[in-house]
C-alpha cells in the first residue's frame, strides 16, 4: 500500500469517531426539536420550512364548532357552580346567630307585608 493512501485511512479512521458523534448530535437535536414542537402545539414544517397543518375538512369543521359551543355552555355552567359554592360557603361560615337573625328579619318582613 502507497504511504500515502496509509497516512489518509489512518486520518480518516482517527476522525471516524467525531464525525459520527457530530452527526449524532445533529439527528438527535432535531429530534429533541420535533418533540418540544409537538407537545407545545406549534406546526411541524416540511422540507421548504412551510408549515404543515392538517388538512379541514366539513366534518373536522362541525365538531371543531359543537366541541365550542359545548365549551361554552361548560363555562357558563362552571360560573353558576362557582356562584352557588361562594354562597354556600358562606352561609357556612357565618356565625349561626347571625343566619338566625337574617331568617327572622326575613320571616318578619314577610309577616308585616302580608
């Protein structure tokens, strides 16, 4: 074998090694990349950089709209919960005396407007 040719192979085989973990870290930052795009919810993108997003069609369309109106009618729900629970906690925290005199100040204005 020419010197040369030797020296070559010995140079390309010591850096081998490098190139391979270089290239291992280049595939598993991309893959790190993806990952954290996914989970937090941004668009993928194609080979041009464009992003990629599902294709819509009318049936996606429609339950992409009942799952918002559903939403919606939670929330409303989910406030009328909340108000009922403040007033429930409050009536159980307040001091019982006091509840029996809002009653009978109730009872008595009931009875005098009759």
């Amino acid at each position: 074998m020419d010197p040369e040719v030797a020296q070559i192979m010995s140079f390309i085989i010591k850096i081998l090694p490098f190139i391979a973990i270089i290239a291992a870290l280049a595939i598993g930052g991309s893959l790190l990349q993806t990952w954290l795009k996914i989970k937090n919810g941004y668009p993928l993108q194609n080979a041009w950089g464009m992003a990629i997003h599902p294709r819509r069609d009318e049936e996606t369309i429609e339950r992409i709209k009942l799952l918002t109106s559903e939403n919606a009618q939670l929330r409303a729900e989910l406030g009328s919960v909340k108000d009922r629970l403040e007033t429930v906690e409050r009536i159980v925290t307040d001091q019982p005396h006091r509840l029996a005199r809002e009653i009978d100040a109730l009872a008595i204005d009931n009875g005098g407007n009759a």
